[in-house]
C-alpha cells in the first residue's frame, strides 16, 4: 500500500516538473519571438527612414518603399490605420 503511495506521488511530481518545463519552453519561445519581432520592426523603422532621407536621390524608389513597408504594417497591424 505504501508502495503504492510512494510511486503515486513520485509520478505526479514527476508530472508537475514535466508540465512545469514545458511551460517554460513556451514562455522563452514566445520571448525569443517578441524580440525577433522588434528587432524586424526596427531594421524596417531604418529602412524606411533611410528611403525618406534620400528621397531626392530616388523619388519613385523611397515612395514605393515606404508605401509597401506601411500597407504591410496596416494589414499585420489594424491598430495603425
């Protein structure tokens, strides 16, 4: 019977420690992924920063790359519009 009890318990803890880890997991891949994020945001804040500071060398170019970064932005981002 107390067998029985020991190998319960140890499977249950064993079972916390499992759902405990892969919670875990979870959490660094939506943090890896928030930083992923903001870091393809701000290459395209340069980008776009880059376009509108040179616009005299390339009109045409930096109003088209400015215009497709913020329809993407619009349409990932309904927040923006």
């Amino acid at each position: 019977m107390t067998e029985a009890i020991v190998t319960v318990a140890i499977a249950a803890v064993l079972a916390v420690a499992l759902v405990l880890f892969f919670r875990s997991l979870a959490r660094e891949q939506v943090r890896a992924a928030e930083a992923e994020t903001r870091r393809i945001q701000a290459v395209l804040d340069d980008v776009k920063d880059i376009a509108w500071s040179n616009r005299d060398i390339a009109p045409d170019l930096s109003t088209i790359i400015i215009d497709t970064i913020r329809t993407s932005e619009r349409s990932y981002r309904p927040e923006l519009s």
